[in-house]
C-alpha cells in the first residue's frame, strides 16, 4: 500500500478523476507556515472550489497583518499574531465571522493538509501526522533549516487549535523520491552520503506532480505512461524529467540553489568559485548569501529580479538586462537538451510558475531555441495562453509540442489530505 504515484487502496492520490470523497462536501484547509507567515486556503473539495484564501504576514513581529479574502468579501487588517498558535486561531476566526466567513464552525472541515518542504529519505508519500512524523520532520530540520521548523511550528499550532481533526503532511520532496541512486547521488565520498545525507533531493515535487498529472489528462494519457520535462519557473526555478509518470531526474539539488539561473539564485556554478571567494576574504556566510540573495537574475542584471522589469529594461537597450534574461532562457534550454536524452519519447515539455504562465516573451526564447528539437512555435497561441489559461503554444505539426499548465500546489495538498483521510478511515 503506497501514495507515491501508485495505486492507494483503489484511489490515486492527486488524481481528480480517482479522488475520494465525491458526492459529499469535504471541507480541506491547507497551511503553508513560514517562519513569519501564514498562507492558507479552504477548499469544498465537491467541486474543488476554494471557498477562502489568504496571508498572515509578519507573525511574532508585533506588527502582523492579515489578507483575507472569501467570497465578495476581501480585506487587510492588522492584527496581533505574536506566534503561529495565534496565528491559526486569527485565520480560524475569520473563516467562521459573520460578515467575511464561509462556514459556520471549525468543526465543518474534515482535515488539514500542511505544506511541508522536506521529507529527507525517509518520508516519500503524504502521510497522516502523529508524533513519530513530527519526530522524523524535526530530524530533517537539518537539511531545510529556514522551512521544516517554521512547518513543524504551524503543524503544533492548528493541531491545538483542531485537535479531533486529521492533519496529513504533503513533503515538496516526495514526488521525487523516485529518482534512482544515478541521479540523486554526488560524485563525493561515500563517508558523506552515509553519515551526513549528502545527496539531490530537490524541491517544488508538488507543483511538478500537479502538472505532470494535468498535463498526462491534457495529452489523453494515462498518468504512469506520460513522459514529460516539467519547467517550474518562479523566482525559483526548477525542472524535472517524468518517465512513465514517475520523476527520473530533477535539477535542484541537497538545496535550492543548485540547477537553474533564478531570481536571487545562482544555479549551477563551479563549487570552487565560493571557496575562492572564501580565500579572497568573504566568510561562509558572505559566500552563501550571495548565491541565494544577490546572484541570479539581480545579480547579471544588477536592477532586480522581476523578469517584467528586466524585459522592458531589455526592450530599452540595457545589455545587462538582456544578459540575464538571455542567460536564464539558455539554461533552461540546456537542461531540456539534458532532459530529452534521458526520456527520449517525450510527450511534451511543460511550462508553470508565474514566468512560464505569464512570460510570452521568455516562452518565446524558450520554443525558438529548441527548434533543433523539432519545435514549431505558435505566437498566436503564445499571447492567448496567459492568466492561467492552459494550453500549447507551439503548432499542431510541431514534433515536440510545448504546454502552458498552470500549477495550483495547494489544490495537489488538498486531494492528498482527502485522500489520505479517507483511506485511513478504511
């Protein structure tokens, strides 16, 4: 009995079409907590339709504010959040309030699915939340020092606040638990593998399965026999090669800062160069703060990392702009140059995140450079496929046809957390 891509008891977990629970009104409320913030949504899973949605920023600062919005109701008011309990119960209050609310006790959701960054080795599937889970999230607080904590803070808090409901955890990782030991490991000693987990176990795995499971229906194809090279392009930026449904290669790595040039990140770069800046006098903290802050997209271009200000900065002649952005679409294609050897029967290749959803012109770089590869681009369809329209952008002759499919992690958290409930009610 598995969750990771299989079969679970007669239901495919994420699979809308398999998904348990039709023909009563589910109710799902997903968190996503960060060290100083709280997203969340609620979801009628009937018709997967989100009922509420919102941010807490600034928890524990003294100076919180929340961004509610359910319904034609939509508002910001600052609030005093001290720490995530607070928080959960600010966010709980709202979605039962007379006027902004949506249900009309706590007691109407049936779980919560909790976003969780890193599952490590040992946590590969969407799992029901007891305290040997918690135990082994804590344990990887090591390898997402800046995420499973502010996680595991969230989980304690709306497990306070709901204590008789199921809470499952859905790992970023889990999706790519399936790359074989070919991919995921380093050419480093063994010594550092074996004791210290030093391997790839990338991240983004929701959005790239959500896709992959869109895209396999989009294609007519089944979901365990769609082959695809998934490009997740955000501020952070990653892509992974789908054989046969399952995750096979993945360009992120024991962090986020390996793979593709991103917003503030560097991507693949030669490890000697941070112990060269080292020796030019920076310290470990200096070096790694460059990577993940000030390199990428910021740092060729020097004005930001928003690809709409580097466009219009490239359209008006600043070479440094049309570095980076030449730069970031040639990664991009390097890696599904990569990519396509690995799962040479490619359905398509996969454009999300907020550039591939709404860049034309990035998604143009893109198609015009894999003509080699038998991509025929369509600019008409290109302009048309933006605010979360789904579609081709790429001709119906072209050998290689590339897809614009909006991503929607927490709609994916929220049919595992229904799936997961279900299947452990028997």
């Amino acid at each position: 009995m598995t969750l990771n891509g299989t079969l679970y008891d007669g239901w495919r977990i994420g699979d809308k079409c398999l998904s348990v629970g039709a023909g009563r009104d589910m109710k799902i409320f997903v968190v996503n907590c960060g060290s100083s913030s709280i997203k969340y949504q609620l979801f009628s899973m009937a018709n997967e339709v989100v009922l509420a949605r919102g941010v807490l920023e600034r928890v524990g600062t003294g100076d919180a504010r929340l961004h509610h919005a359910a319904g034609n109701s939509d508002f910001e008011t600052d609030v005093d959040a001290p720490d995530h309990t607070a928080g959960i119960k600010l966010i709980l209050d709202a979605l039962v309030d007379g006027d902004a609310g949506v249900i009309n006790s706590v007691d109407e959701i049936a779980g919560v699915g909790h976003r969780v960054v890193h599952g490590g080795e040992e946590l590969t599937h969407s799992s029901l939340i007891d305290d040997e889970l918690m135990a082994v999230i804590a344990r990887n607080a090591d390898l997402a020092p800046l995420h499973n904590p502010p996680n595991l803070a969230g989980i304690a808090a709306a497990q306070k606040a709901m204590p008789n409901v199921s809470h499952v955890a859905v790992f970023d990782t889990a999706f790519l638990a399936t790359l074989p030991p070919k991919a995921y490991r380093y050419a480093v000693p063994e010594q550092w593998y074996a004791e210290h987990h030093v391997r790839r176990y990338g991240f983004h795995g929701t959005s790239h399965r959500y896709v992959t499971l869109a895209a396999a229906k989009l294609l007519g194809k089944a979901p365990d026999d769609v082959n695809l090279i998934t490009v997740h392009l955000g501020n952070g930026c990653s892509m992974t090669a789908v054989a046969a449904g399952k995750a096979v290669d993945h360009s992120m790595g024991m962090t986020p800062l390996e793979g593709l040039m991103m917003g503030t990140r560097s991507g693949d770069i030669d490890p000697a160069v941070a112990l060269y800046m080292i020796s030019q006098g920076l310290s470990a903290q200096e070096v790694d703060d460059a990577l993940n802050k000030k390199s990428g997209l910021l740092g060729v271009s020097g004005l930001g990392n928003d690809m709409r200000d580097l466009l219009a900065a490239a359209a008006g002649g600043n070479d440094r702009a049309q570095l980076a952005v030449d730069m970031f679409v040639y990664r991009i294609v390097k890696y599904v140059g990569a990519y396509h050897a690995i799962v040479p029967e490619l359905d398509a290749v996969v454009l999300t995140g907020g550039i591939g959803e709404n860049s034309r012109p990035v998604r143009r770089g893109i198609c015009e450079s894999l003509a080699g590869l038998g991509v025929v681009a369509d600019e008409d369809r290109n302009q048309a496929t933006i605010r979360g329209k789904t579609g081709p952008i790429t001709s119906d002759d072209s050998p290689l046809g590339v897809w614009v499919v909006p991503t929607n992690e927490e709609l994916m958290i929220a049919r595992d957390t229904q799936a997961v409930i279900a299947a452990s009610a028997g």
